[in-house]
C-alpha cells in the first residue's frame, strides 16, 4: 500500500460527529452502536466523553467470537503466519475478500490469536465498519504505541495530521505488531489510501467485501468462499449438531452452500433444539421455504450485529451500493436471484436485451445503460464473481457471472411484492429471448448452450411457480424446449430432469390444455425409457394411451404416437409380441393418417420389424426393412435421419439372417453419416456401432470387434451409467468376443459381474440377462452353469426415436 503525499492537516481531518448510524435492511431500520467505548486518557476540560469515544482497548478483536474453530483457509492461514513471523522476506499487507458471512473476520480472530500466542507480536484491532469508529480506533492505536494524549487530542481536533501520528508511532513500536482492519466495506473509510500505510514493524491484515478497489492493488488479496464439503461437516460437529450421520450431515451442509455463516446458524438452530427436532429433510424444506427467517431462528435472541443475520447480511451490502451511488444494483441482483447458483452468462444480460424487459420501469430502475456499473457495483462487494467457463470442445470460453445460493435464496426472497413481477417477467423475456428467438427456425442448440442454461431455467420456472407469477407459461416453454433439446442430443439424465420439472407444474398455475398436460407426461415417460426405466415407462405410456383415445380419439396423432412409444418401452422389458401390436396399430394408423411415407410412418415400420424379429421371424422383418428402406429412401432421399434408421433396421436383420458382407455395409455407411451429423458419442451412432460389433464378431475379426465394442461400451458407461440396460447388453457383447477370441482371463471376471448385474436390474427371465447368462457359459465351459434355457437375447439396442 503506498504511502500518500502528506496532505494539509485539515483537509486530513475527517469530523466526529455521529456515534451511531442507521443503517435500512429491507425497509427495517437497526442501530449499529459504534460508539460505545470510552478511551482512557485524559482530555481538555469542557469535552464530552462522546467526543472522545474510542475503543476500551485496540489489543482485543472488536468481534463476536465464531463458535466453531476455523476450518480449511489452510495456505492463507500459512502465509499469513510466515509473513508475521518474517517480515524482512514477505508482504507487509494482506487482504481477506469475499461475499458476505464467508469468514473473513473469523480467519482475522484466528490469525490474530496464533500471531499474538506464537511470535509474541502486539495484535491491534480497529473495527473499519464506519468512518467515526474506525478514526477513533487509529487514534486509540497510537495511544497503545505510545502516542502522548495531548498530541492524539490534537489529531482529534484537526491541529495535527491523524494519520501521520498512528504511523509514525507504529513505525517506532519496540515491538512487532499485527494490525487487523475489520469489515473494511467502504474504501471511502480511508481518505484515498491516506490511512493506509506500510511499515517494517508490522503486518496489516484487512478484511473487506469490496475486492477490487485500487487501494489493495499492493497488497496479498485472498478471496475466501465457501468451505470445503468435510470441513463444513466438521462445523457441524462442532456445533453439537447431533443424532445424524455423516450422509446426512453432507447432504446438509450442500444444501446450505458449504457457507460459512449458515453452516454455524444451521449448526446453532440444529445443537440446540430441545422441543421439536427436526430432520435433515424437514430443515431444509424449511430453509427454502425461509431461507432467511429459518437460520436467522439461530441467533441469539439479543443478537444486534446485523452481519451475523442471513437475513439482512446481504442487504447491507445492496444498502451500502445506494449510499454509493448505485441503487440499480439491487435490481440487477433481483434479476440474477431468479437464476441458479451455476454460471450465467453475461450475454443474458446483454443492453439490447435489457431494453426489451420492463426493468427501467422497476424501483429502483434498472435502466439498460446502468447495468455494466451495477455489476461492478456487485463485484465489488463480493456478492457475484465473474468468471470464464471453459468452452466444450473446438468452443471458446464463456464470461459468465455467479453467486452463492443462499445468496440467491435469501434475495429472491426479500424482493418487494410490488416489485416481483417485474422481475420474474423479465428474467423469462431475458432467457427466451436469448435461447429461442435468438436461434435460427428449426436449428438445434449447441451443447455448451444447453449445458449452461439448463439449470437457470429449472431455477426460473421454480421462482415463477412458487411466487404464482404470470410468467410460468413463458418459464414452462423454456423447460419444455430443452426438455426437447436434451433429448435430441442425447442427454437422457438432463432431459429426465426438465421432463420431471414440467409435470410437476400446477395447471391452475400453468394455464395448460389438458392436451399439453398430457403431452408433458407422454415425454416423461419417454425420458425413463431413455434411462432404461422400462416398467415404469410402460405404466405411465398405457395410463396415456388411455387419456388419449378417450380425450383426442384413438386416431389422433398424439394417440398413435403412444402407441409407438408404448411399444418401444414394451420392447427394453423384452415383451417382443406385445411391442409388435402396438407398433403394428402405429403403423396401421400413421399410414392411414400421415400417408406411408410420413417420417412418422417410417420410423414406427422400423420398429415393427425390429419386433418381428426378435420373435425369430427373420425373414419377414428384412422383407419389412428392406421395403421401408426403399420408400424412406424414395421420399427423403439417402442421409435423411428417418433413412438412416431405415437402414440401420435393415443391416440388423441381415446380420441375424447370416447375410454378415452386407450387413456390414449397410451398417458402416450409416454410421459414418450418423458420425458426420451427430457425432461419434452420440445414442443413435453407438448403437450402429454397436451392430457393427456384432457383425465383425460373426466374421471372427476379434480385434476390430473388442475396439468397437470397447468405445460403445465407454461411452455408454460414462454417459448412461454402468448399470443401464444398454450398457449391460453391450458388457455382454464383449464377453461374447473376448470368449470368442480366446481371452478368458479377461471374459471371465467380466462374465460374472454382468451376470450378477443384469438378474438385479433386469430380472432373471429378461431376454438380456438369458444372453449375458449364456455368455457366462460359454466363458467358463459348458459345465459352469445348470441352465436349461440360454434364451436368445441378442443384446440388440432397439434405434429408440418417436
């Protein structure tokens, strides 16, 4: 920290005047008494005592004691102590940043304890909150070191420079010193840096929520942020928080952020409850039901320290942005809480956008060429970060802007009534302009778009629903479109999520047709057929198919393509008879309504002769394949997807005929289109590749087969798991090759982990598991297993579309 030129001595003065100052919370009004001690030394006759306040004594920490030790900071807790114990060789100047209640003055209690017990330093403490205390604690400071009273009276009074006093005796203290600066939130507290120095006796420690002022441009800045999963568990101990297990207590300590302020409230609320225990569970539906109030319940009932309150902590900090200057940051910050706690984005908040919204309009206004000050505004006290997302691959990065949960909680929940439509309707003009209207008719988004916006709309639709907003229907869309989006790039889990999230939805809050309810079930229960969920699928597709034979008729398309879906589910349980009647009044009813060349109509005859098959009636489903390819090829040409499903139905057929040369063929050339417009990680290009593995298995070209069946394999673990159905079929497709090729030190392990896996998922007569059980017996002789039916799963994965 530089040294200023000296200044004149009253232009260096600042007045004493009130010991008290009001601070608003959300419209409640607190005293934060900074005047309350007396300093010990003697004054000119006619002064009042308040005129002379100042700390009892500079040499204890002016804060409430953390009930819990500190946990993690370790390389901050590490250099600070080096810098105190060796001055000569590191920075003189440290500065502890971060959101509110991050543990910035807890850290400062605990470095300020070792430094005093370990190196035999003097620890001096100044509360920096405000500029009266913090003068009246510098001047208490030189006292301690020294200082005559009539010439600290004289800095009092503005006949000498303050400043140049206090550094002058700390400079000149005998011993070593280390001085914390304590909730340093307003930079203005120091006159331009004239109250900043650097010494060679002593270390000075700030904490601070602005991070980014120019006055710690020299300093060591540490941002401190949320704790560590272990060390949050270890709060909780900490604080008596008995009766749960280490699960729980994880599952707790995510649900508050890791956040060092709410653990230790949670901590209290939890240690001390003696009428009305409560579970994990039940607290944390109460946090979000509270998010403020319930932590809040913590703290002690004649609590007067406004930053150890979840509730106001925040705003404190929004209060301090309009005493600045800046009051549309806490709209701005209104507007991210309608978001999540992932990444967002700055093109969100792009002007042009802004100008769309009614946020001018808002009080108080955020008008679209404030926005840039107002985010600074909260970057500068900690409350959001910016930060680059990585990009996926051959993608650049993105700048985006994040804050904590509880944060995000606690704000969204303290937006004024009259204010939060506003708001609400705003974050989901915001976020459709930018995913749909901002996309070409028809275009797909890009992975990295889906994979940061998923998360901010399943937030949005949260808030508008839970605040009844006229916004939900816009929110909904936006669910539902990446719901759609997921899917088509294959992205089961997420869309299962969005999916899980749109059902969920009350129509009386929604304004949704019974029609559009329906279709949001209907793709529920197609999203658990993508996860291999196939029983649960089916239950829910028949209680559709039901709906909507009697709402729409049984010839509508929804109702056929119910039927489809039905069957697909009936056909991962290995139900092949019944799958083929319901594709076969898909079939039916789509070429009688759609025409026979209808998109719908291929993929539906496709499946159909995929059922066939499976009940060993070969020839009849290639003479089906092999006609529909003909007619897809006719109308939508050679690439189109429906096409290529075509194909690939035909190639399967060919292989279980025996008929292995074109098989290949077929099902090479398309999965080279399929890699071309989908990419190699893709559901539909695995499962072509998937069939070319088994092809070169019939040929015995076991190396190229154990490499394609080895990249389904992973890909399959890592992206549906290692227990789904399909990843369980493919495990067997390789250790029918690895038997096959003669491996079977590698085959046998592998054969009984599958087989243990396939009779718990899927049960012990599913077609997959009587495939995975004949290969166990071939790996290990014929003599291994008692199995009067191996069965004929093939391990073939139906090519699932709608």
């Amino acid at each position: 920290m530089p040294r200023p030129s000296m200044p004149d001595p009253a232009a260096a003065e600042v007045s004493v005047q009130d010991h008290a100052r009001w601070v608003s919370a959300a419209r409640d009004q607190y005293i934060v008494e900074i005047g309350q001690y007396v300093a010990h030394h003697s004054g000119k006759p006619g002064r009042t005592a308040s005129e002379r306040s100042g700390p009892d004594s500079v040499r204890v920490p002016l804060a409430a004691r953390s009930p819990s030790p500190v946990r993690d900071r370790d390389d901050v807790r590490r250099d600070l102590l080096h810098a105190i114990g060796h001055p000569d060789d590191s920075p003189h100047e440290f500065v502890l940043h971060g959101t509110a209640g991050s543990g910035k003055t807890a850290l400062a209690q605990t470095m300020f304890d070792e430094a005093v017990a370990t190196y035999g330093v003097v620890g001096l403490w100044v509360n920096a909150a405000a500029e009266v205390a913090f003068r009246a604690g510098m001047l208490a400071v030189a006292l301690d070191r020294g200082a005559d009273p009539d010439q600290v009276e004289a800095a009092r009074e503005g006949r000498r420079p303050a400043a140049d006093l206090v550094w002058q005796h700390l400079e000149a203290s005998p011993e070593p010193w280390l001085l914390v600066l304590d909730n340093a939130d307003d930079p203005a507290v120091f006159s331009d840096g004239i109250w900043l120095r650097s010494a060679r006796r002593g270390t000075v420690l700030v904490t601070t929520r602005h991070g980014g002022t120019s006055l710690w441009q020299d300093a060591d800045r540490r941002r401190l942020d949320a704790l560590g999963l272990d060390d949050a568990v270890h709060v909780l101990r900490d604080l008596n928080v008995t009766g749960y297990d280490q699960a729980a207590l994880e599952k707790l300590a995510r649900g508050l952020g890791c956040h060092p302020l709410a653990l230790t409230l949670a901590g209290k609320y939890l240690g001390r409850r003696l009428l009305d225990t409560v579970t994990v569970d039940e607290f944390l539906q109460r946090l979000r039901d509270d998010p403020g109030g319930t932590l809040d319940e913590a703290a002690d009932p004649d609590e007067r320290d406004l930053r150890r309150l979840i509730s106001s902590t925040w705003q404190i900090s929004l209060t301090a942005l309009a005493d600045r200057g800046v009051p549309e940051a806490t709209t701005l910050m209104w507007l991210l809480s309608c978001f999540a706690p992932d990444p967002l984005p700055l093109g969100l908040l792009h002007s042009q956008r802004l100008r769309l919204t009614g946020l001018a309009g808002a009080e108080p206004p955020l008008p679209a060429q404030k926005a840039d000050s107002a985010l600074r505004g909260l970057m500068s006290q900690s409350m959001v970060s910016v930060l680059d997302v990585p990009g996926d691959v051959g993608r650049p990065s993105v700048q985006s802007v994040q804050a904590h949960g509880l944060l995000l909680d606690t704000v969204a929940a303290r937006i004024p009534l009259d204010q939060r439509e506003t708001v609400l309707a705003a974050a989901a003009q915001l976020l459709d302009d930018l995913l749909r209207h901002g996309e070409g008719e028809g275009s797909y988004l890009d992975t990295q778009t889906l994979r940061l916006f998923t998360p901010h709309t399943l937030n949005l639709l949260h808030r508008t629903t839970a605040a009844h907003s006229a916004a939900v229907p816009q929110a909904l869309g936006l669910v539902r479109y990446l719901r759609d989006q997921n899917r088509e790039r294959g992205d089961y889990s997420t869309a299962h999520v969005l999916a899980e999230a749109a059902v969920r939805v009350s129509p009386s809050v929604s304004t949704a047709t019974g029609a559009e309810l329906l279709t949001d079930r209907y793709e529920l229960a197609c999203s658990l057929a993508d996860l291999g969920r196939f029983a649960e699928s089916v239950a829910l597709h028949r209680k559709i198919l039901r709906d909507r034979e009697e709402q729409l008729g049984p010839d509508h398309v929804q109702t056929l393509d119910s039927a489809h879906a039905l069957g697909l589910a009936l056909y991962g349980l290995g139900e092949w008879a019944e799958d083929e009647l319901y594709l076969r009044r898909a079939v039916e009813g789509r070429s009688r309504v759609l025409g026979p060349a209808d998109p719908n109509t291929i993929m539906s005859t496709a499946c159909l002769a995929e059922a066939i098959g499976e009940q060993q009636r070969w020839e009849e489903a290639e003479a089906l394949a092999r006609t529909n390819l003909a007619t897809s090829e006719a109308a939508h040409g050679p690439v189109s997807p429906y096409t290529l499903a075509a194909r690939h139905t035909l190639a399967w057929a060919l292989y279980q005929l025996g008929h292995l040369d074109e098989a290949e063929a077929l099902a090479f050339a398309t999965l080279t289109e399929r890699e071309n417009s989908l990419g190699s990680t893709h559901p539909r290009a695995l499962v072509v590749r998937d069939l070319l593995a088994s092809i070169l298995l019939g040929q015995e070209r076991w190396a190229e087969a154990e490499t394609a069946a080895r990249t389904v394999l992973t890909t399959r673990e890592e992206v549906l798991g290692p227990e789904h159905p399909h990843t369980l079929a493919m495990r067997t497709e390789l250790i029918r090759i690895l038997t096959g090729a003669g491996d079977l030190a590698a085959a046998r392990p592998l054969a009984v982990l599958n087989l243990e896996a396939c009779i718990r998922i899927l049960g012990d007569e599913h077609p997959d598991t009587r495939a995975c059980r004949q290969a166990h017996q071939d790996a290990f002789g014929p003599n291994s297993e008692d199995d009067d039916a191996p069965g004929t799963g093939t391990g073939h994965d139906k090519d699932v579309q709608r």
